[in-house]
C-alpha cells in the first residue's frame, strides 16, 4: 500500500515522524466520519517501533535531567506559542479525522497549547520540603524527581487535548513520553508530535522526548511495553474495561499509573433553578463533542413539578442544532466517531423505547452519508434501564423525575462512576449540599462545563484515579525522594 493524505489535510503532515514511511510498512486508514472517505493512511508501528522507542526515550531522561526548570518551562512556552500559530491547521486536522465542528475543534487546539502554557509555568514551582527530625536525629529534606519514561494511551474523543494533559506536565517534570493515540484519530497527534519535536530541537533537546506510535493492535503494545521495566509510568485515558488491563499488567513492574475512565454524570435541575442557565447549561452538557465526553450529562433528573418544562424546552433548544459535517462553519453537530459507535447508541436508545420510554425529538438514524446521529430527548425511563447505568457517549438527553433533594442525590449518587455531577438551583443550601453530596471528582454547581486548565479533572470509584490539570497534575509525573542529613 502507498502512502496517501487528503488534499484537505496540512501538506506537511507527517504519517509518522520517526519510522520508516516507505510503502513497504504495513498501513493503516484513517477515514473521515462526516464522509465515510479515507482520509489517509498511517503507518502500523509495531514491538521493533516501541522497544526502540523506549530505548531512545531512556537515552533522553539522562541528557534531559541537565535542563533546568526554567529551559523546560521555556520549551513549553514555545510549545504553546506554536501551537496557537498553526490553530487552524490543527483544528481542520482534527475535524476532519474526528469529525467535531470546526468552532469545536479550534477551541480544543487553543486548550492543548494552554496545557502547555500551564505546566510551563508549574515547571518552576515544582515543591520541596525541609524540615528538622523532631527528635534531632538530624535534617529532613523532601525533593521530587521525574518519573522516568512514560506511556500516554488516548482516545479518540479529544485526539489532542487528552495528549496534551499528559505530555505537558510529563515535559514539565523531565520526563520523556511514548504516545499511542486513539487508531481512529492518529493525525493530530503525529502533528501535535512534529510540532513538540521541532521545538524540542530549537532549544537543543532531545527529538525523541516525545514519540508517536500509532497501531491497531493497542493492547499488544501495552503488554510489550509494560513488561518492560524501563517504562516507569502508564497514562490512559479511555474505558473503564480497557483502564482494568492496563491496571493489572501495571502489576507486574509497578508502574505508576493515571486512569482517566469512563463517567455516568447525574444534572440535577432543583425546583428552583434559574429555567434558562439549567436549560443552556444542560445543552452543553450533553451536546458538546457530539455528547461524546467523559464528563457529558448522562442522566437529567428533574424536579418533577419543572420535568415537562424542561424536557419540551430543552426538544426546542436541540430543534435549532445544525448537524452536518464539522468543515461547515455553521455546523453544531457532527457525526458519531465510527458507524459502530452510532449504532450501539441507536440499540441503548430502541432498547429503551421498547421498554416503554416516551420520545420527545430525535431517535432515528438518517438516511445520509457519515456516521450521524440526531439530538435525541427520551422521558418516562425505567429505573433499571441499561441508558441509565452506561455511558451514552452520543447526544442523547435522558430526563427523569424526583419529588425530594434526599431522594435526587440519592439517585444521582446511584453509579459505579464517580467522574462529574451538575447541580441547579437559586438556592444556597441546595448548592451547598450539591457541593457535599454528589459523590464524584468533580461537582459543577449551576455550569454546565467546568473542565479548566488550573483545575484538577479526574474521577473516583470506575471513573478511575490521578489529576490532570492545576497544580496537581504535574505530581503524577514525579516520584517523592527524601533525604536524611
Ligand atoms: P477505549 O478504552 O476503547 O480506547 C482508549 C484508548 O485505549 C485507545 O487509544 C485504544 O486504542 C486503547 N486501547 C484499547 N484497548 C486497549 C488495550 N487492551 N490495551 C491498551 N490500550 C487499549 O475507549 P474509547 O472508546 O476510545 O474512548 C471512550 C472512553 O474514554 C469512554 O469511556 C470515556 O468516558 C473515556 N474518556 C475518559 C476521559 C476522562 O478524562 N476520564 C476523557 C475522555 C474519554
């Protein structure tokens, strides 16, 4: 197979900056989910790519440990400053391969570079520690160094940002990175890559601190990898199923490990919340990325002197979406990832309607070209319906009724995730109990989106462990040394 780039694409892509591009490699396509079209294909690394990977990033730990916290900061600063300049490029990258709106996906590129301007300017505050043994036995002094070499596996739904959460604080901390982005969505990352890797070498670092390696056979490159001892950390974000391998082959050398997994999020509307932020929050909350997002609302649950209200607004407000493909500027909504991933939200949203759930809008699957699915509003929901206990991951919005705040957070709190809650109400004590009670990583009290650079994200119980963002983000990248004196 040969080589080949849709003429849409940047003309200076890489398909993989490293390895041999040579069409004797085996590839693999990548195709655009608004056309069903091949947009290009990649080259399938595989263990000789990864071991001599790891090889290559354990050389760069030593050279990088002479860089001082300021010339990393600087790296990521200009890392930043690169990315901000080719925003466009990045983001028609990123729309055509994934397929979320052009608006959507210039905004995910400008949150990538903030990553990096954030963890740049963590790279020289990273802390220490002294103090005197209380019973004088001598000196205490705390340090931290970086982890060692790691391993960052993405998924598809955020192709650049969920990189970009790891690799900055992992830059930021001295350590170098072996990336596996998503097999669906590989080219803004090989970008992303290029663009790391050119600023790595203005600054006379090591090329090699960053490295793509794009497969279709991700859990084969865990287990070579993992198995090796020289890897020191796995970074994942993704399933909670696959998050479990990953945990158990981290056993074997214990591997420090970050598990940013799946979500359930309970929106819960109290009887007096502001009707309109609820109904605008909640349009966020569940169509941003097509629906397709960790911390998207999962489960509406309504008071149920407003649930009507709310629902047949809330039908209103998804009538305006305009779904089409995300290269069209007034686009809104675009197509599911893959046609699997379309049909398995249409089998959860027909299984749940046979089981007697009313439909307000949406429902169907359109007869067009591309993997697309319409915003969907289902009501009257059996309490033991499957919608409820999975993920959607699609732009379907389920509303249910309470009559109590005891008996809401209750039902929200009823999940085996614990990544983000939402909480509405003009009222203090019910915000106040909203910020205790909902029992997840991250509580969102009357915003629909609270996902910020300076903030720690992460979940609790199946939604996983470790921070990405704020001041913690950067810990997971460095093991604490204590010294005696
Ligand atoms: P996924 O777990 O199938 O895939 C994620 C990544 O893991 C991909 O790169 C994939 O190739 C790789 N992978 C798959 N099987 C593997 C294996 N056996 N060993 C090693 N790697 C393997 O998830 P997905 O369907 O691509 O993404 C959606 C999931 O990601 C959802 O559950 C979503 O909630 C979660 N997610 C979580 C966060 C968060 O921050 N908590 C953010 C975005 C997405």
């Amino acid at each position: 197979m040969t080589l080949f780039k849709d003429p849409q694409l940047p003309t200076d892509l890489p398909l993989d900056p490293r390895a041999d591009t040579s069409a004797r490699r085996e590839h693999f396509d990548v195709v655009n989910p608004a056309t069903e079209k091949t947009i290009a294909h990649v080259v399938n690394t595989e263990a000789e790519d990864w071991l001599g990977a790891l090889a290559r990033a354990v050389d760069t730990q030593k050279a990088y440990v002479a860089f001082t916290p300021r010339k990393k900061a600087d790296i990521c600063h200009a890392i930043y400053k690169e990315i901000m300049a080719r925003q466009e490029e990045f983001a028609r990258t990123m729309t055509l391969e994934m397929g979320k709106p052009l608006i959507e996906a210039r905004g995910e590129t400008a949150n990538t570079a903030d990553y990096f301007r954030w963890f740049g300017e963590e790279a020289v505050r990273i802390p220490g520690r002294y103090a005197q043994s209380p019973a004088g036995a001598g000196d205490i002094v705390v340090t931290r160094t970086p982890v060692g070499p790691v391993l960052a596996i993405t998924p598809w739904n955020f192709p650049l940002a969920m990189g970009a959460r790891k690799i900055a604080p992992a830059l930021a901390a001295g350590c170098p990175v072996l990336v596996k982005p998503a097999a669906e969505t590989p080219l803004s990352m090989l970008l992303l890559g290029q663009v790391i890797a050119d600023v790595l070498e203005r600054f006379s670092a090591p090329r090699n601190l960053i490295q793509i390696l794009p497969t279709t056979d991700a859990a084969k490159l865990s287990e070579t990898l993992m198995a090796d001892a020289r890897l020191r950390k796995i970074t994942f974000t993704g399933s909670t199923a696959v998050g479990k391998i990953l945990m158990r082959q981290s056993a074997q050398n214990l591997q420090r490990a970050s598990m940013e997994l799946g979500g359930n999020a309970p929106f819960v509307v109290a009887e007096d919340a502001d009707m309109e932020l609820a109904l605008s929050c909640a349009m966020q909350a569940k169509l941003r990325n097509g629906g397709e997002v960790c911390v998207a609302a999962n489960r509406f649950l309504v008071h149920e002197s407003i649930a009507n209200e709310f629902t047949q607004r809330l039908s209103e407000k998804m009538d305006k979406v305009v779904m089409g493909n995300g290269l069209e500027e007034d686009t809104t909504l675009g197509p599911m990832i893959t046609a699997a991933q379309r049909d398995r939200i249409h089998a959860l949203v027909t299984e749940t309607v046979e089981a007697g759930a009313t439909v307000h809008r949406g429902g169907e699957i359109p007869e067009q070209t591309g993997y697309f699915y319409p915003p969907t509003v289902l009501s009257g929901i059996p309490a033991d319906a499957r919608i409820l206990r999975e993920e959607i991951f699609g732009p379907v919005a389920t509303v249910s009724t309470f009559s109590t705040l005891d008996g809401a957070i209750e039902k929200a709190n009823d999940t085996e995730f614990g990544l983000a809650s939402y909480g509405f109400s003009e009222n203090v004590h019910t915000c106040q109990r909203f910020a205790k009670e909902l029992n997840a990583g991250m509580v969102g009290i009357n915003r629909g989106m609270i996902t910020d650079i300076a903030a720690p994200f992460g979940g609790i119980k199946q939604s996983g462990f470790g921070r990405e963002g704020g001041a913690e983000g950067i810990e997971e990248y460095l093991d604490i040394r204590y010294i005696g004196s």
